[in-house]
C-alpha cells in the first residue's frame, strides 16, 4: 500500500501545486520496484513513457513536436488497457457485489493508468494551474448549476431507461476503497486526459461546443467495454464533465463532478451493471 500512498500525494501535489510532484513520483517508482509492483521491465516502459514527453516538450521543431505527442498517446493507450508487462497492478476487491441485483465487480489499484498525468503534464507544463483548490476564483451560475446537477440525475435515469442499470440503494461496507480509488486514480486520469489534454487541445482548433463534443465523444468510446448503450451514456455525461472545465477553468471542478455522478452510480443503483 505504501506504492499508492505515495502515488496519491504525487496526484495531490499535480493538483496542489504541479511543481513539488516529481520527489514523491520518484519514490513511489522506487517502492513500487521494491515491492515487484514493477519489474525492471515495467519501470522501463513507464520511464520511456515520461522520458519521450519530457524530450517532446523541449522541441521547437513541428515534426518531432507532433512525433512525440503520437508516441505519448500511443504509450498511454498501452496504460489505459493496461497492455504493458511488468507492471503489477494491486487487487484489492475480488468478484464483490454492491447490492443482490448487482453483476459481481473487481477493482485493482493501478499503477499503469494514472502514470498519463504525469506524462502528460510533462508534456504540456500549463495543462494543469497552479491554483486547482481556490474554488473562490470562479463562479458558477445558476443555471449552470442546474445543467450539471440535473444533468448528472437526469442521464441516471436515461441509464435506467436504456436498462443499463437498475435501482438498487446499497452502501457496500468497501464503499471508502472504491470511493478513494475512483476519484484519486481514475477521475483524476480520465479529466486530465480528456478535458485537459484533449479538450485543451481542441479549444485551440475549434469552437468549444465543438471542442467539447469530440473530446465527449472519445471518452465515450473509452468505455467500449460496456456496449454501445455505455458509450452513449458515457458521451454525454462526458459532455457535463466538459461543461464544468469550460465554465470554471479548473479540472479539479471537472474530477469533483465526475466523481459525484459514479458515487451517485454506486449508492443508488446497480453497480457496475445489473444481473
């Protein structure tokens, strides 16, 4: 555990203040070898990964730019899918069930996933403020509070429509593992990908409804595991999660609000799916 203790104050430093993160992202790398969370295989791939977004992010000339920021989103598609030897992620929940309706679920601690913030604030430094915790620099309003939080209900109950869930209040007694896990190494990965790196990204190149469909869209199809109806579900409460970056300019808005909509999933309905 103390491979992940350190991961997640590396996370808080990206979040806290981007430039005291690498001291504990070294020593989680370290322990993580220590402990055969990583073979020297794995901690060469993960290295390689940060090193070419490093070397990237020091170029002027456009075709290496561009070659880089390939060879990084490759890399990370091998860490999403988890694709890459020597990395061996922790299993923590093993075929659990949220409630009686609920299809059984397994969680591991990643190592591999949320190794993409740190590449990826490496590769564009500005990707993540330095002031994600001073809520008192935006506001929101109400109306805008109204989409988010209506919308985060209203595509719950669209999910049950689709019979992609069921009603099922339960609190499992690892609610805490799943509720730490989710927004400290899943939220945080998915929303600097997504909205910061791709919605950024697009920002420059397009209109930002336009900018926030696509990128809405892709993290979509990320969740191709759950058919066709998951992806629609997944589009358009991607496209809130693209709302609250656009509107306040924080990802730690954008993770906050992610994180709601799967608590909300877990605790009021079948959980990941239903029997």
């Amino acid at each position: 555990m103390l491979v992940w203790l350190l991961l997640a104050i590396s996370i808080g430093c990206v979040l806290a203040k981007k430039s005291y993160w690498q001291l504990p992202l070294i020593l989680t790398l370290v322990a993580a070898m220590t402990f055969n969370v990583l073979t020297p295989i794995g901690a060469t791939i993960i290295i390689s990964g940060l090193a070419i977004a490093y070397f990237t992010a020091q170029q002027h000339n456009k075709v290496l730019i561009y070659v880089g920021h390939s060879a990084v989103i490759l890399w990370i598609i091998g860490l999403v899918l988890h694709l890459y030897p020597g990395i061996n992620n922790l299993l923590v929940l093993d075929q659990v069930n949220s409630g009686p309706l609920s299809r059984p679920f397994t969680l591991y601690f990643n190592l591999d996933k949320p190794m993409l913030i740190f590449a990826l604030l490496l590769l564009v430094p500005n990707i993540v403020s330095n002031n994600q915790y001073n809520w008192r620099s935006f506001s929101l309003s109400r109306s805008q509070i109204s989409i988010i939080g209506g919308g985060l209900f209203t595509l719950l109950l669209f999910a049950w429509a689709l019979q992609l869930v069921r009603p099922e209040l339960t609190l499992p007694s690892w609610w805490w593992i799943f509720a730490m896990n989710n927004l400290i190494f899943t939220c945080v990965a998915e929303e600097v990908l997504f909205r910061g790196y791709i919605q950024g990204f697009l920002f420059k190149k397009l209109a930002p409804p336009a900018a926030i469909i696509i990128a809405s869209g892709l993290f979509g199809l990320a969740h191709f595991g759950g058919g066709p109806l998951f992806i629609i579900i997944a589009t358009l409460v991607g496209i809130l999660y693209g709302l609250s970056y656009y509107w306040t300019r924080k990802i730690t808005i954008a993770i906050v609000v992610h994180f709601v909509f799967n608590l909300l999933h877990l605790v009021f309905f079948t959980y990941p799916l239903p029997l």
